[in-house]
C-alpha cells in the first residue's frame, strides 16, 4: 500500500482492509472485485491486483504461509527486489538488506560518495557483521533517512552523524517535478428509471479492472444514444499520476438498451461494487 502512497493515505485505509481481509484465509471466497472494492480509495490498483494474485499462490502452494525465501518471494506478482528483502528482514528477521530511496540517500550523503546498490548491500553487511536484529536495523534506517535525513529539507542539526557526515549542512535544492498533462474528458450518468448503465472494457486508459461510466472516448457507444436532453451536472479536476483531468459529468435519462458491453446496475446497490475513487466522486 505504501508504494506511491503516503502513510496518512495508508494509515486511513489499511484498518477496514484489514477487517475485510485480516488473513490470507480470508481471501478464499472472495473474488478480485472484492479486493479493489476494499482497496478503492488508495488508487494504483495493479498492486491490489497482485496482493490477490500472490495470496492465491500463497495459499495454493504455501499452505497459506508467507514463504521465507527470497527465491519464493520473487516468483510471487508485485514482489521485486526491495519488498522482498524488507519482508525477510522485517516479517522475519532475516539477514537482508532492502535498500530504497530514502535508505540509498542516507548512506551515499553519510559517506559523500555514489554506490549502486550492490555496493551499499555490502556496506550494511560489514555494519551489521555482530549484530542480530536486521528488523530493528531495517526499521530505524527507513524511520532515520526519511524523517531526519529528508530529500530537499535534511535536518542536520538534529542529525546523530553531522560530525562525521560528508554532506552535512550542504543545500539539497528541490528537484522540479514534470509538469502534468492536462487532459479534458466527459462522463455520462445514463439512468433508466433507477438503474444506471456501466460499461465493459472502455477506452479510458485507467481501471481497466472496474466497471466504467461511459464516457467521450468511447465514441462508437456513445455515438447510438440519443442525448439531446443531457445536463451537465458537475465540473471538476482529477489527478491520475502525472495527468490531470478536466471533468464535466453530463446526466441524461434514455431508454434501457441490450449491449453486451452493458451493464446495468441498480443505484441501491453501487456501495456494494467495486468503484474507484474517480467514479465515486462524479456519482455522489
């Protein structure tokens, strides 16, 4: 979850998560809407597309133990290098050394040199050759470099090391982010007496695991409906990583129409599927 994510973001969401799925038992009878229905709110949805695809394995192969191998790990979706290692030494206290941003810029400024991460890797090794606790370790090098040791703002007069540090006190100028695609898009609420109509496999590049409210890139669809009579309802700006959406929402009601690519669903029961936050916003 906290991949992308901020901790405040996390934090909001992962107590229902769990109550919905406080194990990987729990998961047997339950399908991947059910999973995104959970997890709707906390976006980048392929991760909970691989938190259900690795739990199936897990409980297919694994006899619903979390295997404590990194060979096993990585063969599970979603798993790469750093997560993996974070999970043996964390999950298990195991000897590994995940090495993220934040961990990689601590040690390079320490020493006011560059190492890829092998480097680094044999740098935590030598450090930690007599101690056992590589959870604690790992813990209180992810807490250090991100709180003490920040990317723009370091705090060096609080720093522990700034006595021996090569770069304590330098100035960390702000790296400028890219500018965002703006981007117009139009939704429409299409509504047959109380049912409202989704659409499968849509043109919209994101969520492509969900139901969709139609919307102008599906030009063919939308091309076969009288909307004569629509309103616009709602005018909005939306952020999908480095895109930001312009949204107009347009209401109109029409005759119930037989597509396979159709779906009508019953407005009582939206809370019951799974709807990303994007859709969320334009159908309350």
């Amino acid at each position: 979850m906290l991949q992308q994510t901020t901790v405040k973001t996390v934090e909001n969401k992962l107590k229902s998560f769990l109550k919905d799925f406080p194990d990987f038992n729990s998961y047997k009878n339950k399908n991947l809407s059910d999973v995104l229905n959970s997890w709707s709110g906390l976006g980048y949805y392929k991760r909970a597309e691989n938190l259900y695809s690795s739990v199936k394995i897990i409980n297919k192969k694994y006899n619903g133990k979390l295997p404590s191998e990194i060979s096993k790990l990585l063969t599970l979706p979603g798993i790469g290098n750093y997560t993996a290692n974070s999970v043996l030494a964390i999950a298990f206290n195991k000897k590994a050394f995940p090495i993220d941003v934040n961990i990689r810029r601590l040690l390079t400024r320490l020493s006011g040199r560059t190492f890829n991460d092998k480097e680094l890797e044999k740098i935590l090794e030598l450090i930690l050759k007599n101690k056992k606790s590589y959870r604690n370790f790992t813990e209180s090098m992810m807490d250090f470099s991100s709180s003490i040791c920040k990317k723009n703002s370091p705090l060096c007069e609080s720093c522990t090391f700034k006595l021996f540090c090569g770069s304590a006190f330098q100035e960390f100028k702000a790296i400028r982010k890219s500018k965002p695609n703006i981007k117009k898009i139009d939704f429409f609420i299409l509504k047959n007496k109380k049912s409202i109509c989704f659409i499968q496999k849509p043109n919209f590049q994101f969520y492509q695991k969900f139901l969709h409210l139609p919307s102008n890139l599906d030009s063919i669809f939308i091309s076969g409906i009288n909307l004569k009579k629509k309103n616009k309802i709602k005018k909005f700006k939306y952020s999908i990583t480095n895109n930001r959406y312009e949204v107009q929402v347009f209401f109109a009601e029409i005759k119930k129409i037989k597509n396979k690519k159709i779906i009508w669903i019953d407005e009582s029961k939206l809370s019951k599927i799974a709807l990303p936050s994007l859709f969320k916003k334009i159908l309350i």
